[in-house]
C-alpha cells in the first residue's frame, strides 16, 4: 500500500529475522575458528607424542633450531616495524634488500675462504663480511627511500604499497641478471661449521646457532637504546608521531625517514649474513619467504613495536620449527617440513583475524 507522498513502504522485517540478523556473527565464527584450531593443536600433538617419532633431543634441537631462524626474522622484521612506524607503508622490498646483504658478502666470504684468510683469521674476516652486507643492504635501502618512496610521500597510501611490490620485483630481477639463478653455497669458517658445537647452560648448540641469538638479541638492545636514548632516535619517534609538527620544530623530516630506512638495511645486512652461513646458499629468490616470514612476525608482534618485532620473530621461528613435526606428523602427512611456508601464512591470516594489533599492539586493526 502507497503512503500519502506515493512512496511503496518496505514489508515489515519478521522478528525472528531481525534477532537474526543482529547476532554477532564474527564473534560466532571466531570462537568456532577457534575451537577448530584447538582440536586440531591438541589431537595433532597428543598423535605426535604417543608415536615416539621424535625423542628428546631431536626436540630439542628443533627448539634451538627455530630460537635462531626467530633471530634472522626478528632482524627482518625491525626494519619492517621502522619504516611502518614512520611512514605507515608496508616496505614489501625489504626482503630484497636483506638479499642483497647477503649477496654482497658473498663474494666476500668466497674470496676469504679461496684465500685461507676466512680461516686464518676468522674474527677479522667475519667482522668484515658482517661490515660488508650490512653496507650493501643499508645502501639499497636508502636508495630506494631516495629514488621510489619520497617522490610518493604524499600520494595516496596504496600507491607507495604498489610501488614497494614493484620495487621487490625489479630487485629480484636486477639479483636474477647479474648473479644467474643458481644457487651458491655460502662459505663458513671452521670455527663455525656445522660440527663445531657449543655448551651453554647444559644445553649443546651449534656455535652459528650461538652467534645468531646473541647477534638479535643485542642487535634488538641497542636498536632500543638508539631511539629512546640518542637525539637522532628522538628525531624518529617525533615524525612518528607528527611529520608536520616535528618539521616546524626544527626537525629534518626526510634525512630523519633515511635514517629510518638505513636501520633497517643494516639490521637486515646482518640477517643476510647469518642466514647465508645458517642455511649455506645465496640465490636471487631467498628474500621472498624470509621477507614474508618477517613481515608475519611483525604483524604477530605488533607492527611499529620494536619489542613487537622480536617477540613475533622468535614465536614465529618456534612455531616454523617445532609446528609441522608436531602438529602434522600425527596425521601422517608424508612431508610436513615442507609446509613451513603454509605455517607462515597461517599464522599472518590467524593473526588477522583474531588480533589485528598483534600481541604487543592494539586491538583495533589499523587500516592499510
């Protein structure tokens, strides 16, 4: 029936499809998410377990093992955390610039090890070759805040973020042109090599595993004691903040953003480095998973939370590590440390779901 002004009213809404609709259904399907993975965790493990396919200390050094892959992440995922903390922009070619750091030092360690000198004199060739790939990465980065992100700084924010893509992308092939796609094996010296081992705490570890942790963990200190301590860290919590009021305080807004950017190549400089003598081998590809890996672990922890970062890094690399063995052998799926990238992504979509903010962030999600 037509009101007085000719306008057809809408039906009348059925109460039951009214206290339908105003059901919270994302809570429902959260909690329901939830459950599912918690089945899934505990009947997975409990499989696990009762099978004795793993003992003691193969558990244990899955735990060592994924304790040092958390370092190189969180090493990555500072330099995410920096730039998302300064700029708001997801810098998606970071793990392009870990790579280089790692190719960059490559040649170094293979000329070193050609020459004896990496084994004649360990410390000093390490400290160069850490020097080097930190050089190589923290150059990079700048370069590419100089040439691809300041021309966009007040465009649009999904700009930047296509710009970055591009960015990864063009690295990738520029690494793919001039170093070919094979894979190189990364030189180690003696005293790090795989069957050089350490005992710390009644715990036995391999020395590079040592060398990983202990590099993040005091990478990640000082990195904290530069921005809360130092005037140029007092530069980068300011435009944080506020580009435009740190600018009218006398603050150099781009160099500050450089310096953003130089931190954390050099931070990923170091990652490239320990990941080539972790894992062996450089090729033009490696920064994709790691990248991808890092970037989860910030968001884990808190994207723009330096602690954030590290704490995402080491949960990560744990649950990349210990995840598939015990939560996949006890369904008997043939190859579970082949799915370490789909622990990954798992993670990044879970996190999304449930904790937008991340463990040290908010809980509101932060548009992109």
């Amino acid at each position: 029936m037509a009101n007085m002004s000719g306008v057809q009213e809408a039906p009348p809404v059925p109460a039951t499809l009214s206290r339908f609709a105003r059901l919270p259904w994302r809570r429902i399907i959260q909690v329901l998410l939830g459950i599912g993975i918690g089945l899934f965790v505990a009947v997975g493990s409990f499989r696990t377990l009762q099978s004795n396919t793993y003992d003691a200390s193969t558990w244990k050094s899955f735990i060592i093992l994924g304790v040092a892959q958390g370092g190189i992440y969180a090493l990555i995922a500072l330099g995410y955390t920096l730039v998302y903390g300064v700029l708001r922009m997801i810098n998606f070619a970071h793990g392009e610039v870990f790579m280089f750091g790692a190719f960059g030092s490559y040649f170094f360690a293979t000329a070193y090890a050609s020459s004896g000198f990496l084994n004649r004199n360990p410390v000093i060739a390490l400290a160069i070759i850490f020097l080097v790939g930190m050089m190589v990465s923290c150059s990079i980065a700048m370069l590419l805040e100089r040439v691809a992100y300041r021309p966009l700084r007040n465009a649009p924010r999904l700009v930047p973020l296509i710009t970055a893509i591009g960015a990864s992308l063009f690295l990738q092939n520029t690494a793919f042109g001039l170093f070919g796609p094979e894979a190189r094996a990364y030189p180690v010296p003696n005293i790090l090599s795989g069957d050089q081992t350490w005992t710390i705490l009644g715990i036995t570890m391999q020395r590079i595993q040592v060398v990983v942790i202990l590099t993040a963990i005091l990478a990640v200190a000082c990195l904290s004691l530069f921005v809360s301590r130092t005037k140029a860290g007092r530069s980068i919590r300011a435009v944080a903040q506020d580009r435009e009021i740190a600018s009218l305080m006398g603050i150099d807004v781009d160099r500050t953003i450089m310096l953003t950017f130089a931190l954390g190549g050099l931070l990923a400089g170091v990652a490239g480095v320990q990941f080539g003598m972790t894992f062996g081998q450089v090729h033009p590809y490696i920064g994709f998973v790691p990248g991808i890996a890092a970037f989860t672990a910030s968001v884990l922890g808190g994207i723009g939370s330096i602690a954030g970062a590290a704490l995402g890094g080491l949960i990560l690399g744990l649950l990349e590590s210990v995840g598939p063995p015990l939560l996949l052998t006890g369904f008997h799926i043939p190859s579970p440390f082949q799915l370490k990238p789909v622990i990954t992504f798992s993670v990044l979509v879970l996190v999304l779901i449930f904790r937008p903010g991340g463990i040290l962030g908010s809980d509101e999600p932060d548009k992109v």
